[in-house]
C-alpha cells in the first residue's frame, strides 16, 4: 500500500494507505484508549472508547475501524472526546462491581487504568447492582460475570485465534453474557489466551486467583521448559520460607516469539517445580540398601571419589553419561566436557526426540535454509510433513493460523492423520503411516511413490510452484528420510527448512554434543578438532556408547559407572533395574523418578525456572534463560558437575574459565544471571566485561562455546537483552553420509503432558483428569 | 443430510428443512426459520432439537445458542398450550394495554412469563407487535385479537379454553 | 385480519387494492398487477433508476434516504451476485403499515421487488418479515408460488431471457434486526448485531455481494410508480417528498387506523378530521409524529406538513410513519419510561452506550415514576441521553436517547411534579379515563 499523508492533532503523520488509525496514531506516540480492539483480531467498534473527531464528518468515528486515507484530518484529544469517553467508563462503572481490592486484575486492569486517566470516579449511578455469582468453566478458568465489560476479546481470541471456538455471547443487551460452549463448562485446549486478553478481571487463571497481587511479585521474564517452541514466559514469583515460589506465568513480556502466545503448559504447568515431592537434600544409598539423606558434602564426597577411583582402575569407558533436553547449553556443554576431559569418556547420550544430525548434515553449505521459528509467521507457503503442532508445537500451530489468517499465507499438510491444522490447509495430502519417505519420491516427481491420484498430482504442482517455501517435518524424518526431504527442498528457490523435537533444549543437547561420536557443534570425535588441545589428554578418540549400548553394557556387567543428569531413561526406555546391580549409579533430578530409585547417590537438582543460562528451541533460536524461583536445598546441574569434578580432583578453572573480567563491577555484575535485566550488567557480560567470580556462574563459559562450537557465537548483546538470536550450525565437520543409527524416540507429548516433569505438574493433572471425567460420562449417556 | 440422520422432527417438517437449506446461497441462512418452525412442532428448544439442528446447519451448539437466546420468540422452555403475548408498548398503553395485561394475569391467575397448571395458557407481556392502529392488542400464539376490553379478552380466552 | 378504514382525503395507491381480495394473483392482474414489471424490463437498469429519482421517492423505514439514488450506489460490476432485500421486520412502536400490505397486496411487494432487481441487475431477492407475522409468511409464499406459476418469477419471467427468484423469510423477535445492517446478518442466520460500516451494503451487503434494502412500503410503492409514472408521482407529494405514504394513527384519537394520504399533508388536520380528534372532549397533549424513536411535539407544534423536510425543521422527524397522539391524562414519565424500556429490552448490547445506557435510564425512570426520585435524576437523565447520542455502534442508541431528551426538555415540569416522594400525580386520574375507555 502506497504511504498517505493525514492529520492528526496538528501533526502530519504519514503511513499505508488503509492502515488502521488507531494503529497509525500509536505508532507516531498517539495513544487513543481501546477495550474491545485487539491487534489481530477482528474488528468490533464496540466498547467506543477510541471515538475521534474527523474534520468533515457529522458523527465521532472510531480509531479502531478508521483507515487512513490521503489529506484526512483527525482530533484525538479535545474536550469533547474526553466527555465522551469518560461518559462511556460512568456507563461501564454504573454496573461494574468495582471489587478492585480483592480483583486479580487489580493495578494490571485496563478499565481501572482508564477511569484513572478519565477521571470517572464519583458514580452517577444510584440503581442496586445485579450480583451474580463467579462461576468455575474448567480447572484454570474462572469467570466473574458482573466484571465483564463485553468486549469481546476472549471470544475472537478463543475462535479466530486459537480455532477452538468455544466460547460466545449469549441473550442480548444488558443481559448479553460471554457463555462458554458447553452450558456450564468450557470443553476446549485449556491455553487460557482468553484470560490473558481479557483486559478486566472477568476471566481468571484457575492457578493464580486471589493468590497474590501483582505488585507483590516479582516478574521475571525466561522461556518455557516445556516443548521445542521455546516460548517466552513472564513468571510471577513471591518469596517463601523455602526460597521463591512461583505463583503465576502469563504474558506480560509480549517481546518473545511468542508474541502474545501460550499454551497450557507455558501458562500454567509451572507447578511441577512447588510439587511437594521435590527432593532437597542429598540421598545415599546405605549398606540395607535403603536411601538416606546425607550433607552436601559427604553426598558430592562420595561421588566424586567413587568416579576417580572407577576411572582410574577400570578407564573411562566403563562409565556411561546421560544428559538431559531440558538443562542448559551451558550445562550440556560442560557435562560433556566433563565427561570427555574429566572421565574420559564418549559413552555419553541424552533421549533424541529427532534427528538433529542428519538435518544438520544435510544442510552443510546450505546453512542460510535452516529457518527461525519467525518464518512460520512471515512465510508466504509453508509444507509441513508429519507431526501435529497443535499438540506438540502449539506455538508452531499458532504462528501457522495467525500467518494464514492475517497473511493469507498458504498452508499444505502432508499427514497420516486429519490433523487440526487440516482445518486451515490450502491443500492436505492424505498419506499412510509409513509413507513419509514416498511422499517426498512424490512430491520429487515420482508417480509410483504414491497413490497418484489427481489432487495429489495438483498438491505437488501447487508445492512445487511455491518460490518461498518453509519445510517443516517432525521425527517421522529420519536419517535418509530427511536428507532425501532436504535434497528435494533445496530444488525450490529459497526455501527453508525445520526439524521438530520435543523438549526445550533437545535441540541444545544436540548442538552441544551429548552424544558418543560428536563433539558440540556435531564435530566428529577422531577427526582433527579445536577440542583436542583445550581438553587435553582424557579426551578418547573413538565413538562412545549410545545409550542402549551403555544399558546392554550394563546388563553384561560391562558398565562401572552411570552418571544421569536431568533424564529418566529407566521410565523412557523400560530399562530393568538388575541391568545395574553392578553398576555405580549417580542421578541429578528433582525428583525421585524411576531412574533415580535405581541410583546409589541422589542429588536434588535445580529446574529451568531456577538457574540462568541459554536454550535453543528446535528451531535453532537461541534465548536467555534467567532466574526466577529457588528452591532452598536444590543446587544447579552446572554446580554439581563442577563439585563432582572437583571431588575427584579436578582443576575447576580448566574445565569453567572463571575469574576473568573487571572486578571494580562486582556490585550490579549479578543482574544477568538473578532475572531483572540490569541493563548495565546486561552491557557488561555483552562485552564480556562482567567478572565471573564463580566457576558456578554458567556464563563464565560462554566464551568457550563461542569460541570453540561452530555457529554458536550469536550477537552477545541480543542474547543477554533477552532477544531469540538464530544460531547456524555453520561450519559442520561431519564426514558425509557415514550411516549411523537416529536413535531418536519421540516423547508423543499432547497439549497436556510433558514427559516425567508433567507427571508432577497438579494442574496439568486436574485438566487430563477432568477430561477423562467427561468423555467417561459422554460414554455413560 | 437428514437422509442418514434419524430426524427428531415429523417427515414432513424434516423434508422442509432439507429444502429450506437449499434455498439460500449459505446454509447457515435456513437457521433462524428452521428454529421457529421446530419450536412450533415440538413446543421449545430442547436440546435434541438444537443439536439435531446444528448438525443439519453444520454449526456447533454453542453458535446455535447463541443464535437463540439473541430473539426473543424463541424459548429453550416450554410454554403454555396457548402463549398470550399482551402489547403494553405505548400505543396500547394508550388504550389501555397495562389494564388488560393485569385483567390476563388474574384471570388466568398467573405471572408474566409464567404457565397455568393445567399447561393450557401461558402469559407474557411483549413489546410492539404492529397492531398499533387496533390498539389494545393481544397475540395468542400467532394470532391476533385486537381492540381488546377485558371483557373481549374474556370471550378470547374462553375460545381458546373450549377448543 | 387487520381493520381498514377509509377517510375522503386519502390519495389510495398502495392501499388501492386493500380489501379486493388482491392476494390472489388473479385479482392482482385484473387491477393491472405486474404491467410496472413489464414496463421495467423495457426500461432496462438506467431508465429505472431514472424514473424512481423523477418520482422523489423516499425510503418509508424511517431515514426518508431517496430511493432511485439508493440504488443508483450499487455498482454495476461486481464478481459477487447482488442481492435486493425487503425490509418487512416492521418493529417500530406506533408503525402497523407494511403488516396491510403484506396482508392485501403481497403481489405488490414482489412485483416491486422484481423491478429493484431489474434496477440493480440482481437475480435473488429475500422479503424478511418479522417472527410475529407468521400469517402473513403463509400469504408470502402462496403469492410467490402464484408468481412462480405465471413464470413471473424463476428462469425467464415475463418470456424474457432474465432470471429472478424471491425467497421469503422470517425473523424471530428483534426489533434491532430491522436497522438494515443487523438485517443482513440475520438473514444470514447470525445474532442480530450490526455490522461495521463503510463498507456499505449497496457495496458489501448480503453474503458479501451488492444489496439493495429498502422498506416494504418503499417497494410496494414503486410498481405504482411505473404505474402512473414518476413525474406524476412526484406531483401527489412535496417538494423533494414525492408521492404517498401510509400513515397510522395510533393513541388517544377517535378514529385509529392506517391511511395513505399525500407527503406534506398536515399533521393538525390528520389529528382532528382524518383522525376524528381526541374522544371523550379531553385535550391534546403531545403528538409523537413518527414512531418511537422520534422526538415528542407539543400541540403548537403540529401545524406542519408531514413530511421529512418540514417535520425535521419541527425538530423531530417523520421516521416511519407511525402517529401516536397523547391526550391530557397521559403521565409523560411513564410515556418516557415505556419507550425506554423498549429500547433497553430491544438494544442488541454490542456496544457500551446503548447497552448500558438504555438500562441506566429504564432503572431511574421506573424508580423515578414510583416516587423515587430526587432532583438530580432529571439532569442526570439528561445527561445520559445526551451521552449515548451519536456515540453508540448503530442508531438505535440515538433511538432510545432522542425522544428522551425530549420529554425531558419540554415536560421537565412532570418529571418535577413527581420528586419528593411523590408517586405518579397522573396515575389516577389515567386510571379514571382508562375505565371510561374500556
Ligand atoms: C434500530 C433500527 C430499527 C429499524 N427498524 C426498521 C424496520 O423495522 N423496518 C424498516 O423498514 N426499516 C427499519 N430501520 C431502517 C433501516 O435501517 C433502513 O434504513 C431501511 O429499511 C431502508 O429502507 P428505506 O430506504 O426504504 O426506508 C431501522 C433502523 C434502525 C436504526
Ligand atoms: S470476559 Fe474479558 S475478554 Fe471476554 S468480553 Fe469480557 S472483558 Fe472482554
Ligand atoms: S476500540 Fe474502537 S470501539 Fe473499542
């Protein structure tokens, strides 16, 4: 749209022709109050609090539904407008309960804000209000009806937004109600976005109300731990006798991918971290057998020289490392430098939700295609083959919609199932289970790879035709599977490519080389490598075991040691609990999992809500984790490996370079890491000044990674600003096509599971629970 | 549709619906009638009616819901056998509409919005219902009796009573 | 059956065929129905428009909007199918018009509906009637088989080469579905809320295609046009208010009833001689001269002409046509608090002013009315009124605010005479009369 020059309280502003002048005016410093309009939502013209006066028109106009034409000229700001909109909040204030004082919303109330800025305060109205009791519509929304200012918010956002649909308006005028779609209950993907966009306190989260109120937090801005979208979640967090407690996550902080998105467990699937069983101090398994809980101390004690002693007589290839896709970078990269440079090892692993390998080797001199979970907003075509983003990728699904809706970007789906996303598909391929690696033979021009009916033949012209296309495939691409896949993208003009895995950090656990035969930044072990000098003598030369070979090792008597860091693979792969009965088992987690009740030593672990560092989502964006709850007790991962190394005797500074930097900063020096972005800390571990006092500082070893994992060295400054930066496997080694097994399990997480850390999450439970109710009496009747 | 489907509705009414659907460019357009006309065969908006209806409009429940509490003809409650609607809107409050609406309610001795015992009446008072010029005016279902005194009114719901 | 009733000053076009057993389309053609169609296809779309502006036709819903520049909007390109819909939801308090024709000349409203689709190049019509019409649906439909039968209707009416099928419809009981926007998405099947405008329905309409809407009278109107010709038309009426309309006289006057008398015709003499005057000897007190939702006159204010120009000069308007005259024992508070309780049970609720606003007002004007009221009420009505007006989503929030903020204006003294305590000082002696009317 060609730029227009208009007017608007004197000043010429210039913007698209048909831009929206509410939108225009905010852009130049205007700010015209709103309730019912919503950036992206469907337009409303209801709650008329932006009415503007236009030169030439009878009637005020609202900001909201006015485009911007040519030589128009506007008053925002004038006696009369404010009459009107202070006339509109009397209006609103006439029923409104005004229960500000024990209101969730209360100081976060966009009605409280306006009646502040309007001064509507002394009530004309005189009439009895109509109290109405606030009802429960599922376990994490509540809805106070007499708050409710009906602007409609939740509604386009539940259907337009989310494509759920559930909830409406019902009866007309003042007795016009938001009713959710089963009568009394809501029956839908519990995401909560309409609490979040209710600009009141009518709608409130089942987790937080009458907690807490906002100002009592403290607001902490770090990513979700949940799925591989690594979305950015705000925490609300109080203190408690036991450190600090999580009481809310939302969506304060809209400068995430995310934007204003996220899902269930984003939102409310904290809890897992305030469960009761959360282990605080150290277990030792005694001579009965039996655990006891012991000091730091004698726990790290024991671990440390068992470790030494075992490596020392029987080498380090009798011990086994498990990583976990929920720790840090900065964790994965020291524990496997630890296991390396320390033990002396490559039998180290993590659980592989996908094949990050074979996507990265594919992509070798071609990195500029791997694509940022941003694309899936702006690309104008996207093919996504396999997987079901509305359940395992629900910001994926979400960027999807919103980019088809507002962009009329084109969406194909390639599935076995009739997945959600079908709904919003201009065109869907219908495939069996096991027909991934033909549809790609198809889609390159193979007929006898398909069924070639006529609208698959018209599905892979219209593919084929697209000139900016985003891939995106789940873990039903392995290996061949994907280097086929990528080889056929790569024909298209610029298209770009995404690999889905499940967990936070899967991707990070990946790039930072938990695994037997790669070194961070997937650099083969053997092959000349910067690594070699740094970590010196331990480092083996030869591919490790994976992580069934260290269990069948195990189970031959074969394992000395396990060291299990963040991960339950006892649960994840039915491992038997005999297959250790020699073995020396150490286990870091936050509770006791079936992997940990097999252990000898038992260290409580920190989750990512409590520790600070860096994940990197599955699409290779890169985001600052920062410290939001504590937990007395509890110690980071990256703490206890550099404790246990040291316990055997290990010099800590060669394995965490600490102590560099500018000492006269010490004072705000801890800012990045403690959660509020003290911009001038911010600056200083930007340049790198920041003193890292502490080998137990995660940063301290940024430095390290940049230097040594190709691809890992983004713009410092946007990292620590809490930006997403994408990371590109650049300069991957990888001999090509040496076959090698995926390994990869994927976790088949829904919406409302999230492996064994959801098992602890109550909320989560009360939701699957309440579901299962409900079908079960759908079932009776 | 409702070929395959084991319509709730009377043959009659369920061929119409299957025709009405067709009749404007959007499905979702044969809603509003199709809600009087079941209203008017099985007595209210149960909900079988509503999600039989949802599914020949290929809407969901909740949309069909909405669309029902937004008018004020259609009930999801029963109503009397005979629903007496009084107009007390201006022009009949002129004539005497408020009187005639008390007279309703004593002598079926029953409230607005409420139905006798025996189901036979219910009563409400309505708004406008175009019978301006021939004021007071009362509808009974759909028909209209207007020029009403209490006394007519009488003789109206007696008919009705021995019908 | 709706009584009809006849006064020597009524020009009769569009209740010429009232009570002739018309809705048979058999009479229909014997008193020269569908020649005006015939006419039109002559015509052709320009010679149409044409003739509807010489006729200085304006729409009778209440706007008073021209109806040949009205259609005149629609653009003749459109990649969408154009739609014309009859706006039969009738709802506004005092109005009882398009129920007759409907009831006696239904043929009218489609030959009428016909020629607009000829006008705009449309091949569907939809006549919408309100829920509480369901007798007339069923005259609705045996005209239209009648019309299909004739081949008047369907593929090439009329032997020519053009398509044109009318479907009719019913609402369920909203009086804001009659504002023409609300309309469209209730025919669609949707809640009766209005939609944002620009774009307008002559551009965007029905099913997103060209939508001509216009009043059942309006369309009834226009086959007579064709009938006596525009210019002829023109000449019954006023100065830019063209030919006839229906007027009903509701209220306190001898002779209620519906009479279709020229544009201009004077609002006095419609009180007094058409309508018979005030019974029982009592005096007049108000006249609200358009419906509802127009501002109450004062009895020296109704020696005018009624039609748009003039009664808006009186500072009201002509709206739709509906006459209610309020003799000396009406309580002008309760008057106000009824129509205002209208408009709070009729507002759709979508935006902020009308929704909140009418139910504000309905609450102090019934405690008000009971003997609740203090001083401050009478100004805080006012300025709520004031409020809601030009600031709601669709007009029915200047609907309900209007009238108000006249009653309070030029009754302030009755509103006063019921402070302190007081209950209604009128109440008994309406009481008085009411027994001596029944
Ligand atoms: C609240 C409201 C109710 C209305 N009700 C009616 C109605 O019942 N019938 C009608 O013809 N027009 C009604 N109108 C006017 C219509 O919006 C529209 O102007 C009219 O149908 C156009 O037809 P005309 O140009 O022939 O008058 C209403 C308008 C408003 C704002
Ligand atoms: S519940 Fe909140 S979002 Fe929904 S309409 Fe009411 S105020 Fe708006
Ligand atoms: S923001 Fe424009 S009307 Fe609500």
């Amino acid at each position: 749209m060609a730029d227009v020059t208009f007017t608007v309280d004197g000043k010429k502003l210039t913007a698209p022709a048909g831009t929206l002048l509410i939108e225009a005016c905010r852009a130049a410093g205007i700010a015209i109050p709103q309730f019912c309009y919503y950036p992206g939502l469907s337009l409303q013209a209801a709650c008329r609090m932006c009415l503007v006066r236009q030169e030439k028109v009878p009637k005020l106009q609202t900001a909201c539904t006015t485009q911007v034409a040519e030589g128009q000229v506007f008053v925002t700001d004038s006696p009369e407008i404010t009459q009107a909109r202070k006339a509109t909040i009397e209006l609103l204030l006439g029923n409104h309960p005004l229960d500000c004082p024990v209101c969730d919303a209360g100081g976060e109330c966009e009605l409280q804000d306006m009646t502040f800025k309007y001064g509507a305060g002394e009530s004309l109205y005189t009439e009895a209000k109509q109290h109405r009791d606030e009802q429960q519509w599922s376990p994490v929304v509540f809805f106070d009806r007499p708050r409710c200012i009906l602007c409609y918010r939740c509604v386009r956002m539940c259907g337009e937004g989310m494509d759920v649909w559930a909830l409406g308006v019902q009866n007309r005028g003042v007795s016009s109600v938001i009713a959710p779609n089963k009568e009394d209950h809501l029956d839908c993907e519990e995401c909560g976005m309409c609490i979040d966009a209710c600009p009141v306190g009518a709608l409130t989260s089942g987790t937080y109300r009458y907690k807490t109120r906002p100002w009592e937090m403290n607001h902490v801005a770090t990513v979700c731990t949940h799925c591989g979208d690594g979305c950015k979640t705000t925490l609300g967090v109080r203190s408690v006798d036991s450190g600090a407690e999580i009481v809310r996550g939302d969506n304060r902080d809209k400068s995430g991918m995310n934007g204003d998105f996220l899902c269930i467990k984003g939102r409310y699937a904290f809890d897992f971290a305030n469960h009761k069983d959360r282990l605080t101090k150290p277990l030792l398994r005694g001579t009965d057998g039996k655990f006891q809980e012991v000091s730091w101390e004698k726990a790290l004690e024991h671990t440390g020289k068992n470790l030494q002693a075992i490596r020392d007589h029987k080498g380090g290839s009798s011990i086994g490392v498990i990583g976990s896709n929920r720790t840090t970078n900065e964790e994965n990269y020291l524990l496997q430098k630890f296991a390396r440079s320390v033990l002396g090892t490559n039998n180290i692993d993590h659980h592989r939700t996908a094949d990050y390998v074979s996507f990265v080797r594919a992509l070798q001199g071609h990195t500029d295609r791997a694509a940022s979970l941003r694309d899936a907003e702006s690309a104008p075509a996207i093919l996504l083959l396999g997987n079901d983003p509305t359940e395992q990728h629900p910001l994926l699904a979400w960027k999807v919609r919103t980019n088809v809706r507002l962009n009329k970007a084109k969406l194909f789906v390639v599935n076995h199932n009739n997945i959600k996303l079908v709904r919003q598909a201009r065109a869907t391929l219908a495939i069996s289970q096991d027909s991934y690696a033909g549809a790609i033979r198809f889609l390159g021009g193979d007929d006898s790879a398909l069924p070639a009916s006529a609208e698959a033949k018209q599905f892979r012209e219209a593919v084929r035709a697209e000139k900016n296309l985003l891939i995106v495939f789940g873990s039903e691409y392995r290996g061949e599977g994907i280097t086929a896949l990528v080889e056929f993208g790569l024909g298209l003009p610029n298209a770009k490519f995404a690999c889905l895995g499940d967990y936070a950090n899967s991707r990070g656990a990946a790039d930072m080389g938990l695994f037997p035969d790669l070194l961070p930044g997937y650099v083969p072990v053997g092959a000349a490598n910067p690594f070699a000098e740094e970590y010196g003598d331990l480092l083996p030369r030869v591919p490790g075991k994976d992580l069934v070979k260290m269990f069948d090792a195990a189970g031959r008597g074969d394992l000395a040691a396990l060291y299990v860091v963040g991960a339950n693979p006892f649960a994840r792969y039915g491992v038997e609990r005999e297959a250790l009965t020699n073995t020396f088992v150490v286990v870091q987690d936050m509770f006791l999992t079936e992997t940990a009740l097999a252990a000898d030593v038992v260290l409580p672990a920190a989750n990512l809500y409590e520790k600070a560092g860096t994940v990197t989502n599955t699409y290779g964006d890169q985001q600052l984790v920062k410290k939001a709850a504590d937990l007395a007790g509890v110690r980071s991962d990256f703490e206890l490996i550099v404790r246990i190394a040291a316990k055997m005797g290990a010099d800590p500074k060669k394995l965490v370079p600490f102590g560099q930097g500018v000492h006269a900063d010490m004072g705000q020096s801890r800012g990045a890491q403690s959660g509020e972005a003290d911009r001038h800390a911010v600056w200083l571990s930007a340049n790198n000044l920041e003193p890292k006092l502490s080998p137990f500082d995660p940063f301290a070893i940024l430095d390290e990674i940049a230097r040594l994992v190709p691809g890992y060295d983004p713009p410092r400054f946007n990292l620590m600003a809490g930006n997403d930066v994408h990371v590109h496997p650049s300069l991957v080694q990888i001999t090509p096509n040496r076959p090698r097994r995926d390994m990869v399990l994927p976790s088949d997480d829904t919406l409302f599971t999230s492996g064994t850390l959801g098992r602890y999450s109550k909320m989560l439970h009360s939701v699957l629970e309440s579901r299962e109710a409900r079908t079960s009496d759908a079932a009776a009747d | 549709m409702s070929t395959e489907m084991k319509s709730i509705f009377s043959p009659e009414l369920a061929a119409r619906f299957d025709r009405l659907v067709t009749l404007y460019p959007l499905r979702r357009s044969a809603l509003i009638p199709m809600l009087l006309y079941a209203q008017d065969e099985i007595g209210y908006l149960s909900d079988e009616v509503i999600a039989e209806i949802a599914a020949r409009i290929q809407i969901t429940e909740l949309d069909v819901r909405n669309v029902i509490s937004y008018y004020s003809l259609l009930h999801t409650k029963p109503h009397g056998k005979y629903h007496v609607q009084v107009c007390t809107n201006i022009s009949c409050m002129l004539r005497g509409g408020n009187e005639l609406f008390e007279h309703c309610k004593s002598r079926l001795g029953i409230g607005n919005k409420q139905t006798t015992p025996d189901g036979q009446f219910s009563l409400e008072e309505v708004e406008c219902i175009g019978a301006c010029s021939w004021a007071p005016a009362v509808q009974v279902n759909y028909d209209f009796h207007e020029n009403l005194t209490p006394e007519s009114m009488d003789k109206v719901l007696d008919a009705y009573r021995t019908k | 059956m709706a009584q009809l009733v006849s006064h020597p000053d009524e020009v009769k076009l569009i209740s010429s065929r009232f009570g002739k057993g018309a809705t048979s389309i058999e009479t229909y053609l014997s008193l020269d129905g569908y020649t005006s169609a015939r006419k039109a296809i002559e015509l052709g779309a320009e010679g149409i428009i044409a003739e509807m502006k010489t006729s200085n036709l304006r729409g009778r819903g209440g706007a008073g909007f021209p109806t040949g520049m009205k259609w005149s909007f629609v653009p003749k390109q459109s990649d969408r199918p154009k739609y014309v819909l009859v706006n039969g939801d009738e709802s506004e308090p005092g109005t009882c018009k398009d129920r007759l024709i409907f009831e006696y000349d239904p043929h009218s409203v489609i030959e009428g509906v016909i020629i607009a689709g000829l006008a705009i190049g449309a091949k569907m019509g939809f006549i919408y009637l309100r829920g509480e019409y369901r007798y007339l649906l069923k005259i609705m439909e045996r005209a239209l088989d009648e019309a299909y039968a004739k081949g008047f209707l369907g593929k090439n009416i009329f032997g020519s080469t053009l398509e044109f099928n009318i479907v009719s419809h019913t609402g369920a009981g909203a009086y804001e579905v009659g504002e023409e926007s609300a309309l469209m998405e209730s025919l669609e099947g949707k809640r009766g809320v209005p939609r944002i405008r620009p774009p307008f329905p002559a551009v965007v309409g029905l099913y997103g295609g060209p939508t001509i809407i216009n009043n059942a009278e309006t369309i009834a109107t226009v086959p007579h046009i064709f009938r006596i010709g525009g210019a002829e038309y023109a000449k019954i009426g006023t100065e830019r208010n063209g030919g006839t309309r229906l007027f009903c006289l509701s209220g306190d006057v001898s002779r209620p009833g519906v009479y279709e008398l020229p544009m201009g015709y004077n609002l006095k003499k419609m009180i007094y001689e058409v309508g018979g005057g005030i019974p029982d000897g009592r005096q007049l007190k108000a006249v609200v001269p358009g419906g509802s939702s127009t501002p109450v006159l004062l009895p020296s204010e109704i020696d005018i002409g009624m039609d748009f120009d003039q009664v808006g000069k009186a500072g009201s308007m002509l709206g739709s046509g509906g006459v209610v005259v309020l003799d000396d024992t009406v309580c002008m508070v309760e008057f106000a608090l009824r129509t205002m309780k209208f408009y709070q049970h009729e507002s759709c609720g979508w935006c902020i002013p009308c929704r909140e606003g009418t139910d504000w007002l309905k609450k102090t004007l019934t405690r008000f009315h009971a003997g609740g009221g203090v001083e401050k009420d009478i100004d805080n009505i006012r300025y709520l009124a004031e409020n809601m007006m030009g600031r709601t989503f669709c007009p029915l929030g200047d609907a309900a605010a209007m009238p108000t903020i006249g009653f309070v204006k030029k009754f302030r003294k009755e509103f006063e005479d019921h402070l302190n305590g007081k209950p209604c000082p009128y109440a008994n002696l309406e009481q008085e009369t009411l027994v001596g009317a029944s």
